[in-house]
C-alpha cells in the first residue's frame, strides 16, 4: 500500500470511523487506531469547550458534549491549525437548537468576542482633537474590530449574567431566561484596550452604524435622519449617537469626504 493510501485510509477512519478503511490497514492496526480515534476526538471536544465556555454553562455538561460530538461527526478540521475548528460550530448549534434560537446567538456572540480580542490594535480617536471637524463631511473610520450580529433574543443578557461583567466574577448572577427581543436587533461587537466589549442596539442605531462602516459621511446620516424625523428630532439623534459611539470608543478616526 502507498503511503498516500495509508493517510488517506487514516483520515477516513479518524473523520468517518470508515471500517473499510480500518480494515484496509489490518487487523494489526487496529489496537493504535482506537487509540488515535479518541485522541483526535478528545482533543477537537477540548477546543470546542474552551472556545465555548459560556455556551458550555448554559447548556450543561450532557448537552453541551452531544453538540459537539455531533459537530466532530459533521465537520472535520480543514485549517492548518486548531484554532479555527470552533468557527463552524455556531452553524451546528443553529440546526440542533432550532427551537432554541439563543443557543446559536450565544455562541455567535462567544466567538465574536474571541476575535474582537485578537483583532488588530487601533486607539479609538481622542474627542479633544475633533474640535475643527466639518461634520457635514466627515467620514468616521470604524476601529478594526467592530462588527454587527443579528440577534433576535436576550442572548447578550444572558451572556452576561453567565461570563460576569467587567469586575465580577463568572457565574454571580443567575441568567434569565432566553427571550426573543419585542424587535429584531444587532449586537456591536468591538475592543477596546484589551477587552472586548458589546452593546445591543436597535435597528436604527445599527442601520447608521453600518452606514459608516460602509464609507458614508456623517453628513449623510444627519439628512437621512432629518428626512425621517424632522430637522431637530434627526440632528438630536444623530448628535446622541456620536457622543455614544465616542464614549464607547468604536470610532478609530474622523476624516474630510474628499468626493463631491
């Protein structure tokens, strides 16, 4: 047997438990491949629990082991590391967890956090320097980290009740009960310093938010919302959100629109 045959009938026996493919390496093998079966699985469940703590907590012990023995079944490693195997298991909680739409959401969040904390570096822009700033043109940069999830339920609550806030240990408050929202919404995932952090908001907020991201200019926003709710009402809004979005330091720099 070639050795290109030999790895591919080990690959198929660790990924598909393949009897034939067992068998075509002998019955000699057959003590070390159950040896290597359960190191392969151990070590992808071992990922699976530290990159989902806070979904392990919530599901409890059983439960949490069956996802992700039936997310092994389903999807086998396909990186050159580690690393990323837990990135698909969202998708896998999504279709066990059907009924249960936090489950998937929690885990979105989970991971979203994981990448905001080994996201790229950026300080977010000093309020002080902005005091020249021609906010009909200005273009606000984003910090790299920042990104917007969907959330139909109370999964960032309960996030939070199970992971402790900023300062409080894991675990002192009870989670609620999921709930779905009275209204969809999007969750504002980004860093600041070394923490990652998230902030509901509604759809509003979240729509303009994307709206930057996207390149438009403030000034762009302040007449959309003017259009919606009237001059006053809009530049209120619009001036409440930059004060949040500085505060909460999403915003890596103002810059002139050059177009036009």
């Amino acid at each position: 047997m070639s050795l290109r045959a030999i790895q591919r009938n080990f690959r198929d026996w660790l990924t598909q438990e393949s009897a034939a493919a067992a068998a075509a390496l002998g019955d000699a093998a057959a003590p070390g491949l159950a040896v290597h079966l359960n190191t392969y699985r151990g070590q992808l469940m071992a990922c699976l629990t530290e990159a989902y703590g806070v979904v392990h907590a919530w599901l409890g012990d059983e439960a949490f082991a069956a996802a992700a023995a039936t997310h092994i079944d389903r999807v086998p490693p396909c990186s050159w590391t580690l690393d990323d195997y837990a990135q698909d298991f969202p998708d896998t909680l999504c279709t066990l967890y059907a009924a249960d739409p936090e489950v998937a959401e929690l885990a979105c969040l989970e991971q979203a956090l994981a990448k905001a904390f080994i996201g790229p570096d950026c300080d977010a822009v000093d309020p002080a320097t902005l005091a020249d700033i021609d906010w009909d043109r200005a273009v606000l940069k984003l910090v790299p980290t920042f990104m917007l999830l969907p959330a139909t339920t109370n999964a960032a609550a309960i996030w939070s009740a199970l992971a402790g806030e900023p300062g409080a240990a894991a675990g002192d408050s009870a989670p609620p009960q999921a709930q779905l929202l009275p209204a969809p919404a999007q969750l504002a995932v980004w860093r600041v310093g070394f923490t990652p952090r998230f902030r509901t908001l509604e759809a509003a907020e979240a729509e303009a938010l994307a709206l930057m991201a996207g390149g438009r200019n403030f000034g762009d926003l302040c007449a959309l919302l003017a259009a919606r709710e009237g001059d006053a009402a809009g530049a209120a809004l619009a001036g409440g959100w930059l004060g949040q979005w500085l505060q909460d330091g999403v915003i890596a720099a103002v810059h002139k629109d050059r177009r036009g």
